[in-house]
C-alpha cells in the first residue's frame, strides 16, 4: 500500500505539457495566470497538489474535485486514493473506487489498473454499493459530462488571446501572479504558448491520452487482474 500512495502522490504532481516528467508548477507556460484561467483542470490539479504538500488534505480534495469537475483524470485518480485510505476524508472504500473507475475511462493503463486492484479489494457489499453510488458521481464527473465544461473554457480562453494566429509569433514577456514564480519576469516563445495542443479540444484531449496511455512501469502496485461483471463499475 506505501508503494500505492507514493505513485499516485508522483501521479498529480505531473503535468502535460511540453515537459511531461516536470512538477506541474515547473512549466513557466502552464504557470501564467491567463493559460491557468482557461485550463482549470491543471490549475486546480495544482493547486490540490500544494495544499497537499503543506498537509491541508481536505482543501486538497476540494480543490482535486474542482479539477475533476474539469475531465482531469490524475485528479479524479488522487481522490480515490484519498477515499480509499482515509485522507483528508472519512475512508470510503466503495467511494474510492467509484472515482478511480471515472480515471481509468478512458482506459489509461495506470488508473485502469488500479481500478482493479481496489475492486479485488472490495467484499460483495462494498462492490453493490459502489455501483449503487457510481452512477450520481458519474454523471456530473464522467468524460460525458466534464469534458464539454474543460472544452467551453478553452474554447473561450483562445478567442480572448491576443497576438498572431499565423506567420510569425513573437515572444510574450509574462508576470505570473500565482504559485511559486509569482512576481517574476520571464519570457515565453509565442509559438509554444499558442501551440494548438494546449488550445484545441481535440489535440488537448489527444496529448492528454499521450502522456497517460504510457504505463508508468514500477510505480504501480496491483493486485491480481479480476475482471468486472457486465454492467458493474459502469
């Protein structure tokens, strides 16, 4: 289990983005206040990730939701292990595998593996009331319901960027105003902070399912592979 928690702690402190392996507060394009505003799945994945860091796990979990409530699947990872060990909320077993079958939706091979260690876990009873209780949570944080919310906020985020769209893209002086570069001057090449993978819904979902269709080998602990019933954990 100590194994467990520490991959799923490496899991939210990863962020897409140019430097997938980098802290989430490490990219000096995802820590801009006008990037964050329109991407509110990483800026509250971030913000969860400090308030954990700093030890206030129930300010984590709200603000994970928050990401969740955005189609950021890593967040919606990190509340079932919160649920599943008791942190920062009551423990509920059932409930933590309800959210981590919401991560694995779209079958990223870490979180689908995990959904399948918690649910070798669970007795007959944990497992009915997690399909009795899914079905709420799924349909306000399911890909169905959460990923049209993320794509209005790009949607609306590119129209209020200023700068070309095409030829040249010169640079953009920034001053972040939130997390740890807060108050600093640097400098970010147009081309990257315009990059249509960070803007477009389609290529923001495709370099999502890049980063995370990898398994991460030696970070998971899993227990044995049982699959599900039909119509159970949907």
């Amino acid at each position: 289990m100590k194994a467990l928690h520490c991959c799923m702690l490496a899991v939210f402190l990863l962020m897409p983005g140019p430097a997938v392996a980098q802290r989430a507060d490490a990219d000096p394009v995802v820590m801009t206040d006008g990037f964050l505003a329109a991407h509110p799945d990483l800026r509250w994945r971030a913000e969860g990730a400090r308030a954990y860091e700093r030890k206030d796990y129930p300010g984590a979990l709200e603000r994970f939701k928050r990401a969740a409530y955005h189609a950021d699947k890593p967040s919606q990872a990190i509340i079932a292990d919160m649920y599943w060990q008791g942190i920062g909320v009551a423990q509920d077993r059932a409930m933590a595998y309800v959210w981590m079958d919401i991560a694995a939706e779209r079958l990223y091979p870490d979180f689908l593996a995990q959904r399948e260690f918690y649910w070798a876990r669970l007795d007959d009873t944990q497992r009915k009331d997690a399909v009795a209780r899914g079905q709420a949570v799924f349909a306000e944080y399911g890909d169905d319901a959460a990923k049209p919310r993320l794509e209005e906020r790009l949607r609306r985020g590119a129209r209020t960027m200023t700068g070309s769209r095409v030829g040249f893209i010169g640079n953009l002086d920034i001053i972040p105003h939130t997390g740890p570069l807060a108050g600093t001057g640097m400098t970010v090449r147009g081309d990257q902070y315009y990059d249509r993978k960070y803007w477009q819904p389609e290529h923001y979902w495709r370099m999502q399912d890049a980063v995370w269709q990898v398994p991460r080998k030696g970070r998971v602990d899993v227990g044995d592979v049982q699959p599900l019933k039909a119509g159970e954990g949907e």
